[in-house]
C-alpha cells in the first residue's frame, strides 16, 4: 500500500475548549484532509473561511510551519494472497520472505523465529520494542497487527530506532486470519520512493534575518524542533525541498495552554533567509486602528468549512494560500460580544490585554483550524503590519463569535528581547510537591545581543522560592546559560514568583518570568489505606479536595467542580521499583481519545507519563525509579463541562520496593500499561455556561 509517512512523530495538540483550540494540527489535519470534511453548516458558509486565493507573490512574509514526508509503499503477501498494510514511520526499508511465526505480544526475545517473519499482536509493548525483540530472535522481518477494529495505521518506531529489519501493520481483521496461517510462507517489503512532499502544520510570519514568529500552541511539542520552516510559501504542493531546519524555539514564559494567552512563540532558523520581513505594529498604531474598527487581513491554509459552536471539526483545506478580510474590534466589544451569544459575564470570556480580536459582523468569515500562528496585519503606506497571531476561537466564522488572536503589541517585550536581546526560557508551571519538600526547576538565558552582558537576575518571593545564579555571571553574544529555581514552599496553597532580568548594557531588551506551584499537605495515615507501610514513602494530598479512603479499598480522588484538580504525590526516597493498580470512571472523549475531557493523570519527577479517562477498570503500572528523592504524582483533573461516571480516580496496592531489596514485602502486582496514551496535550479549559469548547486556529 502506497502512503504517506511523517518525518517526525507529531504529538497532537487537544481540543483546548472554550471554544475551540484544536489548531488540528499535524495527524489531525492529515486525518480531516483525509477524510476530505467538506460539510456545510446551514448557518455558515464556507465562503481560510469566506475568503479567497491570494494572488502569489503578494504576502512573501508568509510563512509554513511544515512536516516533510516521503511516499512510502508496503506490501504483506502470505501463501500468494495479498493483504493491505502500512508502513511505521522511522521504519528502515527492506525486502523478506520467510516462513510465519506468531510470536504473541513479542514483549520478550521471540523464539523459534530464526530466518522466520514475525507476526505480532499490538498492545503492552513499544512498536519498536517488539520489532527490535523479534529481530533479536533472528527474525528478518515483523508483520504488527492492530488489537481493535480496524487498520493500524500512523504507527511511529521512534526516531531513535536502530533496529534493521522491515516492519509493517495490518488491521485487527486480517491479522486475526494470518495467526490461522503459522507457517506458511510470508513476503513483506518496505519501499520508500523518491521526492518529498510537505503539509502545513501552521501558519507564521517572518520577521527577518533568521526569525519567524507564530502560534506558542503550535510548537507546544517535544518534537517540534522537528518541523520545517518555508519562507514566502503560496503552494503547499511545491518547494517542500525548500523548507528551512528549526534551530530552537523560543515560547513565550507564560504562554498558558489552557487559556491561550501570550500565545506567541519564536523560531530561530538555523540560516538566515533573505526574504521581505513584516513589520511588527506598536501599541499606538494597534489600539487606533482597533478604536476604528479598521480592516484587517489574515491569511493561511486553514480548513475553508464553517461551524458552529459545539459542532466541526472543518475540512476542506487548501494548497493555495488563502485570504479574507475581517473588521478589527475593541477587547470590550470583542468581550460584550462573546458574553452576549454566551449568555455569561464579559469577565468570563477569557479576553486578556494579550489579545486582540477580528470578525465580521454577519459571519461567514474567518481564520479556522490550521490557519494558527499566521498573522492578522493591515497594509499600510511602509508596508505590512502585523497587529495578531491567529490563536483561537469558538466555532469557526459562527456570528456573535470573532476569531482571536495573540496581540503583538503587547508582547514586543519578549519578541525583542528573544530577537535582540536577553531573554528567560523555561516551564511557567513548577509541579505540584508536598510541603517542605525542594523541587527543582531549570531555566534557561539566552543573551541574543550583539554585546557581552552581565546579566541581573532578581526574584520575588524568596519565602517559598530560591535560585542559584552561580552558572549566568557574564553572557558573550549568543551564548546561554541556566539557572537553577528550587521550590520549598512552606505552607500549602498556590504559590507565584516572579524572575526578572536587567543587564548593565543600557536599553538592552530583557524579559522575565513568572512562575506558579502549588504545594500539598501531608496525610498521615493515607498510606495504609492505599496498600503501603514504607518508611520510604510519604504521601501529600490537596489541590481543589483531598484524596481519601474508598469503602472498596485504596484511596479515591475528592469531589470536585469544573476546572478544578485533586492531587496525590508519594514522595520515594531511594532507588527501586514501585507498582501499583489504579481506575478511572470520567467523561471521555471518544473523537479524540488522546485529548481528554476529564483524566486520571501519572507524572513521575515532573514529567506527564500517561493518562486514563473514560470508564477504565484497575490496570496496573510499574515504574523504576532512580536514586534520590522521587515525586510522583496521581491527580484527577476535569474540564468546564461535563460530569459523567463517578467522576473519580481510584489507586491501590500501591507498593514501593528498593533496589536493595528492602521496602513492603507485599508481592508486586504485574506491569500491564493500561488505558492510557502518551501525555503531550493542552488540557482542556471549558467556560461558560454553554459549556462551549474553545480551539486552537
């Protein structure tokens, strides 16, 4: 079968929802394209939405945030008849034919497969762990079949697999059919064809030099560094060989994926391009044009289909540069009007300083999903400006619902203190620890001057918070250096601090940041209710309400509302292996299970590990934890919106048991990964009294 394989492992962005952030981008905008979504909505036309070609040549400051692919070609023949199949991206290329052997879930060296094609079932398992297994048996090639209905398909080896032999999936059907031909004589092949092609993952703007500015959502990624940038693009079906590497991102410090504000991010390419710039707009020139409700443009490739809120997603997405012009508002008419078709206060409209909003008045017209983190500008006598970054929205081009974006005026500080000066990078978040207890935070400083800098780094609230600055004394031109930020709050609650920067370079642009934790109390007596007595281990528990015994045994997430979060952390002190049983009853969101509503969350040493939502029984997790003090951390979290099942998580026979050997001689329950999927989403906002989901553009 012939398809298309991602160069990277792209991490879908979650339907952030106040209205409506998915910015479906990556596989979810391959998936709409896919499925061609072309419906109209009665009530909005899909007339970018409402807009038109743009003539080529007139925006060269546009830019595509893109993922390269290869065609690549698969074939799985058994016995003389064929079957479809698909290939797993970072898959080597190869050719095998040998007799099938099922080796079940391959979660170990399979057996008995020398020379032999390996049938394995999906599940427990890593892709590339299995295939790596098989090979290690001397199997010379790997046939993956799906464990639910349907083909396997976008499945990923991991770019760091060093395995040797072609791999490839079939569905649950026809593997089910292959395991009742052990035996007989398989051939797969692996072929990937010349030339590549390119898909936009978001729209951005170039700024010159070697920067391009666009949405902070759409590199909210760990492999987004793995994108590609094309300056001036206008067709997406030409110059994927053209695209620019990523050198580093620069995100925004507060960028907050949950209300989508500052949400603005910088690319620094690894070559300078020379190419016609946009010109950033002041906050004079923004707020004037707003007062006039001026026209303004945006442009991208967005899906072309309207929705209505709580209805999508969009479809019909271009090759060709789209564009479509929008009438500029106020913020206080942008939030009179999202308060007026929701029915709530112009407070709760989530409408910060950071943002800046454009529709028409009637509908019918506006950026959509894909179109995020190209600009909103005006064409002015010195060119273009750029006043927003297409962010998000509720619906897409719904009346009573304009589409916002990140207001670059209001973040010039941190676009030229990244660009031309010394800037902070680094999570705006710590994670969740027990009282007195240190957690310790990175932080990166970057001087992009062209000066050597003595950098002044000051902190407020030095009660719950310290730094170590020893490594940033002085900063040559381009170089970067890290500082260490430790939280030990003393007493439970939310805790803020802020880190700010000056330099003895006078009129040197700086930005700085401001950091949020929140502490827990410790719970005596928890740990014999949760299935543990181990002088190693202590648990905490807080947030929105407090974890507590279940009648059946363990221990079960508090009641909670909307928006809210109930913690558990075990602080583990030394090397070992811990186990334990946990269970979900939740609101799940079955169109995208990877972007939970409501979920059970594991993060181990400030790291999201994995989730479950939905109505998932007791599954049970090992992890291996190093030497030191070990946070890990159990919490149910839920959106505004919906209340279903029990609307709780449940953990028990939670035993830790040191590398020596020592800790709870409870027998270890078995390792079996369940329910969940790898966590690199935006968590869900939800406002309003409509519960109207907000999504990324």
């Amino acid at each position: 079968m012939k398809h298309l394989v991602w160069v990277l492992l792209v991490v879908v962005a979650a339907h952030l929802s106040i209205a409506s952030a998915t910015s479906l981008r990556s596989e979810q905008i391959a998936n709409a394209k896919k499925r061609n979504t072309e419906t109209k909505n009665d009530f909005v036309s899909p007339l970018i939405v409402g807009g038109e070609n743009a003539d080529e040549g007139d925006y060269p400051f546009m830019s595509a945030l893109v993922i390269v692919s290869s065609t690549v070609e698969t074939s799985v023949t058994v016995n003389n008849t064929g079957y479809d199949s698909d290939s797993f991206s970072f898959g080597p290329d190869g050719q095998a034919t040998g007799t099938l052997v099922d080796c079940g879930l391959a979660g170990t060296e399979c057996t008995g497969v020398a020379n032999s094609i390996c049938l394995i079932e999906r599940g427990d398992f890593n892709f590339s762990d299995k295939a790596l297994n098989c090979e290690a048996g001397g199997g010379i090639g790997a046939i993956i079949y799906n464990n639910v209905e349907g083909p396997l398909d976008s499945g990923t080896l991991g770019n760091d697999f060093d395995g040797n032999i072609p791999v490839v999936a079939i569905s649950q059907q026809d593997g089910a059919a292959l395991v009742q031909l052990e035996n007989a004589t398989a051939s797969i092949a692996v072929n990937t064809l010349p030339g590549t092609m390119q898909d936009s993952v978001c729209g951005a703007s170039f700024l010159g030099d070697r920067w391009v500015l666009t949405a902070a959502h759409c590199v909210d990624s760990e492999f987004a560094d793995q994108y590609r940038v094309n300056i001036g693009e206008y067709d997406l079906r030409d110059g994927a060989d053209e695209a620019i590497a990523i050198k580093r991102i620069y995100t925004h410090p507060n960028y907050n994926s949950d209300t989508f504000d500052n949400d603005v991010a910088l690319i620094e390419l690894v070559e300078s391009v020379d190419a016609t710039p946009i010109q950033l707009a002041d906050t004079a020139t923004t707020n004037q044009l707003t007062i006039e409700n001026a026209i303004a443009k945006s442009i991208g490739w967005g899906g072309r289909t309207g929705y209505l809120p709580g209805e999508g997603p969009t479809g019909n997405f271009p090759d060709i540069l789209q564009e479509v012009d929008l009438g500029l508002l106020t913020n206080t008419q942008c939030r009179n009007e999202l308060a007026s078709s929701q029915g709530i206060s112009a407070n709760n409209t989530g409408i910060t300083n950071q943002m800046i909003c454009a529709a028409l008045d009637s509908g019918g017209a506006s950026a959509c999903q894909g179109d995020s983190g190209g600009p909103l500008f005006v064409q002015t006598n010195s060119g273009a400006q750029q006043l927003g970054v297409t962010s998000w929205g509720i619906g897409c081009a719904a009346e009573g619902y304009p589409g916002v974006y990140a207001r670059v005026s209001s973040l010039l500080g941190f676009i030229n203190a990244t660009r031309f000066g010394v800037g902070i990078s680094g999570k705006a978040n710590i994670t969740n620890s027990p009282v007195n207890v240190s957690f310790v935070q990175q932080y990166t400083i970057t001087n992009n001057s062209e000066n050597t800098v003595v950098p002044t780094i000051t902190l407020s609230n030095q009660s719950d918070f310290s730094i170590d600055t020893s490594d940033c004394t002085i900063l040559t031109a381009q170089q970067s250096c890290q500082v260490e930020l430790t939280f030990n709050a003393q007493t439970q609650g939310s805790k803020t601090a802020s880190i700010a920067l000056s330099t003895d370079i006078q009129d040197t642009p700086t930005n700085g940041i401001t950091v949020q934790g929140f502490a827990v109390a410790a719970t005596p007596g928890l740990e014999s209710q949760i299935g543990t007595v181990n002088s190693a281990v202590t648990l905490y528990s807080g947030g929105d309400a407090s974890w507590t015994s279940h009648t059946l045994g363990g221990v079960a997430s508090g009641n909670i509302s909307g928006n809210e979060e109930s913690i558990l952390i075990a602080s583990i002190v030394g090397e070992g292996t811990l186990n334990f049983e946990w269970s979900v009853s939740s609101e799940e969101n079955v169109d995208e299970p990877t972007e939970p509503f409501d979920a059970l969350y594991l993060i181990v040493n400030g790291e999201e590990i994995e989730f479950i939502s939905g109505d998932v029984n007791f599954t049970s997790q090992t992890i291996s934890l190093p030497a030191g003090t070990n946070l890990v951390e159990i919490s149910y979290r839920k959106d505004r919106n919906v209340d279903e099942g029990d609307d709780q998580g449940r953990v028990r026979n939670f035993v830790f048991t040191s590398i020596d050997g020592g800790g709870n001689p409870t027998t270890p329950p078995s390792s079996n990964s369940g329910g969940g999927g790898s966590v690199a989403w935006l968590l869900l906002l939800l406002i309003g009294s409509l519960g109207l989901r907000r999504f990324a553009f």
